[in-house]
C-alpha cells in the first residue's frame, strides 16, 4: 500500500522532496526508489540514474 501510495502522488505531479517528507525519509535517495514504480508517459521504459 505504500509503494501505492507513493507511485499515485508521483504520477500526479507531486515533487518528489515533498513525498520523502511525507514518507518519512531521512534521505532523498531512498526516495528516489519509487521513481522506479512510475511509467513513462510515452510508453517507453523510464530509467532512473
């Protein structure tokens, strides 16, 4: 439920500082994480650097 949650509130615009906030993160990094979870827009494989 909180990969979930996470992925909506990205696919939805909100910026990703605000979401390790609200998830409690001490790092942005492992934030970053559940930008793994979110597709590409135009149908291709997103990467995550």
């Amino acid at each position: 439920m909180r990969h979930s949650h996470a992925r909506h509130l990205l696919m939805n615009g909100i910026p990703i500082n605000y979401l390790s906030r609200r998830l409690g993160h001490s790092s942005i990094q492992t934030t970053l994480i559940y930008l793994e979870l979110v597709p590409d827009p135009t149908g291709s494989l997103a990467t995550v650097p």
